[in-house]
C-alpha cells in the first residue's frame, strides 16, 4: 500500500463524499477523515428540527456508503492542523496523516458576525445535534406554556423568532407554523398552538435574496399566509434569554430564537496559511486548487471562486461537482493525462420550500411557483437521497405527515447543554 | 369541571395510558402526568440500542394519543411526593395535583445491588436516553479500535459485556453479536468485526430464568451459534472503565458494558408510606388498591402482587390489563356500582428473541422455538405498536435491516454525560 499515491479527503460532506467515490477504482491509498461517521443530507435537517423526520432517515453512516470501495479507509477524527511541507495532516487525538494529495471539504457554519454568545439562545442548523436540540427547545416551549399561568411568559413561550430569510430559515419558519397551527392543535388544553407567533426576520428587503425578486414576493405571501410574520429590513442588535432587540431600539419578547443567518468557511484558510475572502473561505485557484500548492483542493462551502462575475454558491451541488472535478484532476495526474483544466459550475435549478404545497424554482430560464414547485421539491429531494431504504422511509414518513397531519417523530429526548431552559 | 371527580394518573407507560384511555368519555377531569412527552415500547429499546430502529419508531408523543380525549390532559412534569392527607401530588416546579382519585404506574428501573457507582460504566436499557448512549458506546468503542495501534488496548475495546440474561440481556447480546458479525464486517480495515467479542455474565446457572429450563437451554445454544460467549454462575463483583471484575477473582477487560440485571421500583412506596416489597414495589391489595386508601392503585411494575402463588410478572401485559382492571373499578365507584373486585392476571405468553431466525415462546401449553416463534415474536411485536405508521415504518426498516444485513441508524450523535470514552 505505502508504494501508492496517498489521497486525504477531510469531510464526508457532499464534496467530499463526492470525491471518494469518484475515485473508486483508481490504484491510489485514499482516507476519508470526519468528525461525524456519517453523511448528513442537510437540505432536510430542519424537517428533523421541526419533528417531521428522524435523524437516520436524512443521515448515512459513512462507513456503510464506502464499505465496498476497498481503496477506501474512513477514518473518525478531528483535524486540528494541516502542515504543508511535511504533507500531514494532525488530528485532535495526536495522529497525523500523510498525504501526496489533500482534498479539503469541511464545509461552513453559521456565524453570529463576532456575537458568539448569541449561540446559546440562537442556535444555528447545521449538525444533526442542532436539528434535535432545535426540535426540543420548540417543542419544551410549548409544554412550558401548557404549565404556566403567567400571560406575558405564556405569551412569551408561544413565540419563536428565526433570524435570516435564506433558504433554512424561509424552510424553518415555514415549519413551526404549520407544526404549531395544524399539527398540535388538538394537543393542549390550557394554551390553544393557533397562537403560536413565528416572527422571521431579515436584515435585506426581501426574503430569499438569492432568488429572483418574483420569487421572493411570491413566498413573502405565502409565508404570512401560513401565519408568519415577517420582518424585512431589520437589524439585530441583541439576543438573550427573553429575545431579540433590533437596530431600532424595539424588542422582541421570544423564549426560542433559531438562527439561520451568516455563514463562515470551516478553518481551512487558516490550517494552509492560504488567501481567504470574507467568510473565512479559500480562494482557490479556477481548477480548485491552493494557490502555490496545485496537489491541495478545497472544495464545496470553504471554498471561494468566481465564475462569470458570480460567487458560485454553497450548495450541494455545486459541492458535488467540485469533488467531481478534483476526483478528475487527480485521476489525469496519476495516469499521466492532460489535466481537466479549472472547474466549471453548471446551474441546475435552485429551490427552496415554504411548506406544505408551497415552493419556489428557479432554473433560470423558467420560474415555477407553488404546489408543482412543491412537488418536484419533494420528488427531488427523496430522489437525492442515498440508498433505497432512506427513500422510501422518507417518502413514507411524508405520505403519514401529509395524510395524517401528526408527526411522530416530535419526541424530547437528551439534555439541554446551552442556554437556561424555559 | 371542578366539581368533576379528579383522576390523576402517574406515568405514560403500558399500564398508566391504558387506564387513560380505558376512561375514555367517563365524565371525570382526568391528568396524566409523565416525565417524558413520549410513551415508550420498551420491548424494541434494544433495538434502538444496536442501532436497527429509530427512537420515534418506538416511542410516541402521549399528547398525540390522548389528544382526541377531551376528558383528560396530560403534563410534562416530575413527581416529587404524595400527600395523601391532602389527597395532593406535588411536582418538582412546585405545582400541585389534587386528586380524588390515584393512579401511580411509575415503572421500574434498574439496581446496581448498592453499587450505584458501577452505573457510569454500566449504563442499563430503560429509557430512550439509555439506548442512544448504548449505541454511541458501542459504535464509538469499534471506531476507536479500528484507530488504535495497541493490541491490548484495541482487544479491550472489541469486547462488549452484558450483566444479565434475563430477555434484555438475551437480547442485546444477540444484537450486538449480529451487529457486529453480520452487518459491520465490510466496514473497517484495520480491525475485522467478526473478531468482536460479546459476553454474557449471568449469576444464576441458565439463562432466561423466567422460562422453563428446556427453552432456556435453546437459547443459551442459540446465543453460543450466534458467537456470545455466555458466563453462567458467574457473580460481578466489581466494574470500572477497564471492564468486569468477578467473585472468583478473575477480571474481564471490556471497554463496554451494559446492565441487564436488578429490578428497582420507582419510588412510589417511599411517596405514599406503603409497604414494599425488596424490591420496592407497594404491596398492593388484590384490587391493586394502596392498604387503608381505597381510592389509590398502583400498577404495574411497581405493585407486587402474588396470584396462585406466584409474583404477577414485571411485563407489559400485566401492566395492560392492571390499568384495565382499574379503570373499571374507578368508572364502577362513579357509577354507584358493585367493584368488580380482585385483579386476575391472564397470561397470554412469554416471549423473547435471540436474533435473526431464532426466539421462544411459552405459552404454557405449548412451546415454540427458533424461526417460527421468531417470526411471531416479529408480527406480535409490530401489531402492539401503536399507530399504523409506527407499524409500517418498523415493518419497514426490518424488512431492509433483514434483507440487506445493514442498519442504517448507526449514526453516532449526542454526548456522553457518562464515563469516560475509550
């Protein structure tokens, strides 16, 4: 094995899962490290967070996945540093990691834009441990409110607040209110779910500002139409345990606020001592590699590259089609071939849901709206995830959710290790 | 509703929410007061444990059960003493219940035998926390093996221990081994699974002890082909991170152990100044009433009663028909009818499973074993789930799990309050 040209991917995302599997096959050592042993199909951890699907039905164990690719070995591990002249990557637990070819996938997350102690009371959906600890805080407020006899903490407890309008919080708000509106509703007797307040709150001056202003418009109604009140243009300024306060002096009286706004680069820039825009990503070069260092890749939301005038954006597939692209490079390097050349990012739709028969595309050349959104959103979605048996879970656990109006899944399990509970 | 008679009921297990709904349309104000918000299928926990189904595929919302019930509300809530002068149950927040009518179907938990420290290192199998720390244990214990270098060390880790071979423990070893031996086998490359061992300690010189000794001697045959080693007539005298230290004076070194053995009754006697049994059950009358308080019952695990001689057993139809049999005397108090008197149990059965292909019935006249028993001990399982989604979706993932040999909730999620990791 050690004759054999070695390849580290770091990241079991949808980059670098890509990238391991596209280099199935090839005469190469390649280890795939993750803080995680699985595959997390984040586009639909906020149905977990808002109790309409498991944890496993939109997570796979990586093991599983790349069990038959005997080139493959995955490893459980926490990089901490990346040393560039030695090509080693160390772990958390004092290992390193030889490499002749490093790819970097490690992915985003939220940021709070130098508010970290807002994370306690806003936590952000990224990790499978957000969506359950997401899932309890809703659902504990709810079951607080039931108990308490004082209107003002009643009323308190009853309101949620998401901040930012993107995708996830657009999904997440969308959520709670058909949760707190449709499901619950025969649940409680002192406090009546109808009254739930789901409050989102955006900064710019319109929701899904990577969408087309038509689209956005058309999920604004939707969305107050579901019972969300959204706040455009608004500022935060503060979060604790009693809500948010906004830029201009108003506050927010809310025991649960989400936080689905800003996004920072995982580490990477930092571990190679390389350039990095804004959010922490690495700028790369147009064939996704570092500069100065043409046997590294950083690919999928760490990385930083323009295409046409444009940021080509953190989204799965375009996470997938970097790895795609790498495994290319690598496969022509180690045959002798002429390389690929740099990275080209086809757009194939973008989409977002507002809830039940309610989405939006954009594929550009055509804008579709609504319940047909809706439905290609959900035939998209379970036709993306991996394995038949996650698929028809899923798409039986969403025909239960659709016929029935109640989720299962709305169980308040673990502990709490953040803020003070309700 | 005050001047409705009040019916407090403690605890969502089998034999709390049975009662509930058996006073489905009585014109009472009836609570339900539980810790959790979910009522558990205790029967599949070690499932969820070895990572073949999902918590909400055994458990469900106690809200969403109840919700079509107008008679009766539930809360979240813990129960922290009885004044049965007052007639008043206090809960931990400081609120209190008052009750014309008691009903306490708290359950049980595990014992250490006084060694309540051995616990960090000995989690048991009660409550859906329980199971997600087991499989984290468990899983992590074998990533940890395929990155260590010692062979000590990693023989320590392969090693899994279960005190106890009552069905639970049975059961869990049977999975473990199948876990490991069948599903995992391709996962790794540095360890081998099938090299994993499993044992099973039990003081007593059979397993199965509550099964006649011809199907306990099956089983113990099944477990052996299966790969466990079992350890009978074997006394533990001391556990720590290190593993099992034994009367003989001999040590097991395992990284992870699981409790399977001693039955404690929650703390109901202590509330109410009943008598108890060892154990800590309340010795019930033969209508399950309290001694001097006609109006509070105890059922299920945590009432002893003696019928033709033998203890009524600690499982889930027992509890059932409790609930039933209280139900009826509560709805024939109101109705200025004759009670219907002492409780008879009607053992309908005894069953456990080994693991695939392979469990025992007794139904006392008759006794089944291997396939076709298992194949039951699956129907009556899924048909006793409640609701047609839990029914469809365990079918379901068996039906993968069993095809497929894989288990796709594998996934290693939470942290460990518990001891340290390996």
């Amino acid at each position: 094995m050690s004759s054999l040209p070695r390849i580290v991917i770091v990241g079991a995302g949808f980059g670098g899962l890509t990238a391991a599997r596209a280099l199935d096959g090839l005469a190469a050592d390649i280890t795939v490290v993750d803080r995680r042993n699985f595959h997390l199909f984040q586009p639909l951890l906020y149905q977990v967070a808002t109790a309409g699907l498991n944890p496993s039905d939109v997570a796979w164990p990586v093991r599983g996945i790349l069990s038959r690719q005997r080139n493959t070995r995955v490893l459980l591990g926490e990089v901490t540093a990346i040393d560039t002249g030695s090509r080693e990557v160390a772990l958390a637990d004092g290992r390193t990691l030889p490499y002749d070819w490093l790819i970097l996938a490690t992915g985003a997350t939220h940021t709070y834009f130098g508010n970290d102690h807002w994370e306690r009371h806003a936590p952000g959906l990224k990790r499978v441990d957000d969506a359950t600890l997401i899932r309890r805080r809703l659902l504990l407020a709810l079951e607080h409110a039931e108990n308490s006899r004082d209107p003002a903490e009643r009323r308190k407890l009853m309101s949620f607040a998401i901040v930012g309008a993107g995708p996830t919080g657009v999904e997440l708000a969308g959520a709670i209110a058909e949760l707190s509106k449709k499901v619950l509703i025969r649940d409680f007797r002192a406090i009546d779910p109808r009254q739930v307040r789901v409050v989102l709150v955006e900064g710019a001056d319109r929701v899904l500002l990577s969408f087309p202003p038509e689209l956005s418009a058309f999920a604004l109604s939707e969305l107050q139409k579901k019972g969300v009140e959204v706040m455009l243009n608004t500022r935060v300024t503060g979060c604790d345990g009693d809500g948010l306060r906004f830029g201009d002096g108003t506050v927010l009286s809310a025991a649960t606020v989400l936080w689905a706004a800003g996004v920072a680069a995982s580490p990477a820039a930092r571990w190679l001592g390389a350039p990095a825009d804004r959010a922490g990503r690495v700028q790369v070069q147009p064939d996704l590699s570092v500069p100065g260092q043409p046997q590294v890749f950083v690919i999928g939301d760490t990385a930083a590259i323009v295409q046409d005038g444009k940021q080509v954006p953190g989204v799965a597939p375009a996470a997938k089609q970097q790895g795609q692209h790498v495994a290319r490079i690598i496969r022509a390097a180690l045959a002798g071939k002429k390389s690929p050349g740099p990275f080209r990012y086809r757009d194939f739709g973008n989409l977002a849901t507002i809830g039940r028969h309610s989405a939006v595309i954009d594929f550009g050349f055509i804008r579709i709206k609504g319940l047909l959104a809706w439905w290609l959103w959900g035939v998209a979605h379970v036709y993306f995830l991996i394995g038949a048996r996650n698929r028809m879970l899923v798409a039986t656990q969403w025909f239960f959710n659709y016929l029935s109006y109640t989720r299962a899944a709305r169980l308040i399990v673990g502990a709490d290790p953040g803020a003070k509970e309700p």
